[in-house]
C-alpha cells in the first residue's frame, strides 16, 4: 500500500442538449451545463482538489466539461487526456482506464458518462445501486490507498458526493 493515499475525482459531464440532428457524441452542453459545470469546477478549487491530470471521454459535451474544470484551475489543456475509450464505456473499461493511470498523478478527475460512473462508484466502494446517483455536473470524490494499477474493488473510501445544481 502506498502511504500516500490517491485520489479520484469521477465528474460527469455537464447537461447537454436534449434535441441534436447529428450524432450523440456531438451533443454541446447547454447554457445550464455551462454554469452548473463552472460551479462545480469552483467547488473543486475551493476545497483544493487541484488535479494532476485529467482524464476525458473524448465525445464533445465532456471536453467542453474537462475544458471548463482546466479554465477555473488554470491548468495547460496539455493535461487534459482525450480518450474516445471512455465514451460508451461501461464501469469495467473505466476501471481499467483507472488501473492505466501514471502513478505521478496523485489527484485524477475523470470525465465522463452514465451509468458507468455510478456504477463504477458502486463498485469501488461496496455501495448499494440506489445508493449513488451522479446527475449531471455532479462529481464523486475517492480515497484510492494502492496504486493505481492496484485498485480493488470495495476498497477505496468515499469522500464526498456533490451536485452541481446543490451550489448556489
């Protein structure tokens, strides 16, 4: 076990438009996705969960939530990893992103899509179904003690949940 505990930050994407001509992974989020998606990057920033990569579903909406997190912290879009295995991931694949991560990343937010978040979540800490929901613009935060490589299912610690549309 590392002494230094790792942290991940599961975000879902911002709300999106509900009505798109083309293809789902074009979907832009919406003016409320926008704003909902600052407030929770502001969040992030006020309890000083400066992330050292992020990880994103390379579909448009969740760039445009990993963009905005980058905006509020002042972070070099570089870090920012699209990755078009993380849309239509299922919680499997994301756990499998998660164990490729670099162990110099000590915080990683990842952004992404249900229901693999949730249920992902579920998975890591050993939760109920009905007990995790991440609407969107909502994160989850986790203690990962092993390395990345080593995570386990039912064994990391969460921290918090918060909800976009709960900040004012």
């Amino acid at each position: 076990m590392n002494s230094t505990p790792h942290e991940l930050v599961l975000l879902r994407h911002g709300k999106a438009e509900n009505q798109y001509h083309g293809s789902d992974f074009d979907r832009q989020l919406t003016e409320t996705g926008y704003d909902r998606t600052r407030n929770i990057a502001k969040y992030l920033s006020s309890q000083q969960l400066v992330p050292d990569l992020i990880v994103s579903s390379s579909a448009k909406r969740a760039i445009a939530t990993a963009n905005i997190v980058g905006d509020v912290f002042a972070i070099d879009s570089n870090i920012i990893d699209a990755r078009a295995d993380l849309y239509n991931a299922d919680w499997h694949d994301v756990f499998t992103i998660i164990q490729q991560l670099p162990e110099t990343a000590m915080r990683v937010v990842l952004v992404g899509h249900n229901p693999a978040f949730e249920m992902l979540v579920e998975q890591l800490i050993a939760k109920p179904a009905e007990g995790i929901h991440l609407s969107p613009s909502s994160m989850a935060s986790l203690a990962v003690n092993d390395q990345w490589l080593d995570i386990a299912i039912g064994q990391c610690k969460l921290i918090s949940i918060m909800h976009a549309q709960e900040l004012v």
